[in-house]
C-alpha cells in the first residue's frame, strides 16, 4: 500500500476540500467568461450601431481584392489542351 490507513481519511479530506475549491474557482471563471462575451456582444451591436467597418485594433478594414484576370496566354493554353501537364 501507499500509505498507512490513518493517513488515508486526512488524504481524501484534502483531496475534497481542493476539488471543492476548485469547482467555485471554475463557476467563477464560467460566470466572468458570460459576462464577458454579454459585454462583447453589446459592444458590436454599438459598433454596428455606430456605423463601424473597423477591424478589431481600430484601423479600416482593407476591402477583398479582386483576382487579377488570367492572361490571354493561359486561357489560350487551357482552350488548345497544350498545357495539360503531359
């Protein structure tokens, strides 16, 4: 055996006094973490609001580019089948 049976009883107290203490630290950190994300979703709601198109650190978001056309060369190769990879 590990231990002797009189330290056993004084084991398991301690081992159900921190898991107790750690379940009021998790429903703590649950409760921050649903204020949090009620806050963060009132926050976009005014940014939206506010007319925002700002990304997360403030500064405009850069519009999608377009993809460049492909050349006259390539379709021209993809229509005659010379590029086939053979």
């Amino acid at each position: 055996m590990m231990g002797s049976n009189n330290n056993n009883p004084s084991e398991l107290d301690l081992i159900k006094k921190e898991c107790s203490e750690m379940i009021a630290v998790l429903k703590e950190l649950h409760e921050e973490e649903t204020n949090l994300r009620k806050e963060n979703e009132i926050l976009a709601q005014q940014a939206v609001l506010a007319g925002s198109k700002g990304g997360l650190d403030g500064a405009k978001k850069k519009g999608r580019k377009k993809p460049a056309p492909a050349s006259k060369k390539t379709e021209d190769l993809k229509s005659t089948g010379e590029n086939d990879g053979s």
